[in-house]
C-alpha cells in the first residue's frame, strides 16, 4: 500500500497515512533513544530488525488470540497497521525486579516477583512518564473502566505467550512495556514489542540482551537484538 503524509514522529518510529483510512505504515527508523530522549544514537540495522522481530511476536500474539495492530510486513523497515486511536498508557508487567521497580522500592535487581508485578504509566515524555493507577486514568479519562481491565488481562495473557517463547530459547523475559490502541471499538495490542521495549537476559549467564545495552553503554546492541531473533527463529 502506497505511503502517504506523514502523521506522526516518535523517538524510533513514524507513522505515514495510507489512501485507506483504517491502516497507516509504521517505519521503524535506526535511531535509539532513552532517559526520555536525552540519549540518542543512530544504531545501523536496527529499524530492520526491530520491524521483523515485531512482525514475528505480533503474529505469535494474534495466533493466540490477542487482538494486534498489525496487518503485514512491507518492507524490511515498514509494516502495515491498523490506524487506531491510541490510549495514552504504558502497561508494564514484571516477572523479575529490575530497573524502575529497584530504584523506587529499592528491592534487590534480579529477585523473582510472583506474582508478577503490573503498573500504569503516563506516556508523557516532558513529565518523565509518571507512574500511574487505575483511578488517574478513570478521573483524567485516559480509558474507560472496560479499557482498563482489558488492556490488564491482554498484558498478562502477553505474558503467558511470551515468557514460555523467550524461555524455550533459553531467555528469562524479565520485564516489558506494552501500548494499546482502540480500532473500530476494540482494544488492540499497538506500538512494538522488540528488544527496546523489554528486558531479556540470557537464562545461564544473565547477560543483559535488550535495551539496557544501550542504557548503560554496554555495547553490541545490535548484535544482542539479532542475537535474541535468531534464537527465537525471526527470519532476519
Ligand atoms: O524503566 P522501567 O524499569 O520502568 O521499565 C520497565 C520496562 O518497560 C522495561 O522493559 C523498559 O524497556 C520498558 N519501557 C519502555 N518504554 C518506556 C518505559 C519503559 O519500553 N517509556
């Protein structure tokens, strides 16, 4: 489907119009940002490979019956999405203490959390996503009552799906941020899922092979993100 205007710029990724109202084209572009934009670098091959390894969880996730945006693969850089309105919430879910969660209760990084831990936050760069809860996004009318609890039992059926993938490949899937969008009345997975918006380590080693490579300067960002693809066989 042909490209149109562009609609809208985030931090790794574009949205272009197409001539048919109900689908837009995300480009996944290289850069890499965190801290809110403060860091950002051009990282060669990452639009390409965040794109297919989306396009691959995507399908896995639709397969078990999780409503997607996703529609198909264009190119190796672009995908076809439905054109929803998207709910201004992150939807967080951690099955092992690591980052925020350390930092704000100051819990030992790397403790197993059962059951696992679920949080709302803003999306809301200048305001440094805050943390928020079910009653901030009743009162502010981010989300219906229905929306929210149904954006919940999609981010932990996510996670059912997800945590055995990742864990058959001899990954611990320890945390991960996943968007939600409305389209024709339905709530629906949005945005991405790849390495940049979840921690995975290695299950022996413990080696950090997601975005916190970049956080924390560690190097091989890429090459752990194609690391992680090719041990769950997304075709590169
Ligand atoms: O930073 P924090 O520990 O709260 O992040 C939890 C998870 O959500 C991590 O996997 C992180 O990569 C992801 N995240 C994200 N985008 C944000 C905030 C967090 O992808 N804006």
């Amino acid at each position: 489907m042909e490209k149109l205007q562009q609609l809208y710029a985030g931090k790794a990724k574009s949205v272009y119009a197409t001539a048919n109202p109900d689908y837009v084209v995300l480009s996944f572009r290289d850069d890499t940002s965190a801290f809110d934009g403060e860091k950002v670098e051009q990282l060669s091959r990452k639009g390409e490979v965040n794109n297919k390894f989306n396009a691959f969880i995507m399908q896995k996730l639709a397969e078990a019956g999780i409503p997607t945006h996703f529609e198909k693969l264009l190119n190796p850089t672009e995908s076809l999405v439905k054109h929803m309105q998207m709910i201004p919430v992150e939807c967080v879910v951690r099955n092992v203490a690591s980052g925020s969660l350390v930092r704000r209760l100051g819990v030992e990084d790397g403790m197993n959390l059962t059951p696992p831990v679920f949080e709302f936050f803003l999306k809301n760069d200048s305001l440094h996503d805050p943390m928020i809860n079910e009653y901030h996004i009743a009162t502010f009318g981010w989300a219906t009552e229905q929306q929210v609890q149904r954006m919940k039992a999609l981010t932990f059926e996510v996670n059912q799906v997800l945590k055995q993938l990742f864990s058959d490949a001899g990954m611990i899937l320890v945390d991960y941020k996943l968007e939600f969008g409305v389209f024709k009345g339905e709530v629906c997975l949005g945005d991405e899922f790849s390495p940049d918006g979840c921690r995975l380590w290695d299950a022996e080693t413990r080696k950090k092979l997601d975005k916190d490579r970049f956080r924390q300067g560690l190097g091989g960002v890429i090459e752990a993100y194609e690391e992680v693809a090719t041990r769950i066989g997304v075709p590169l």
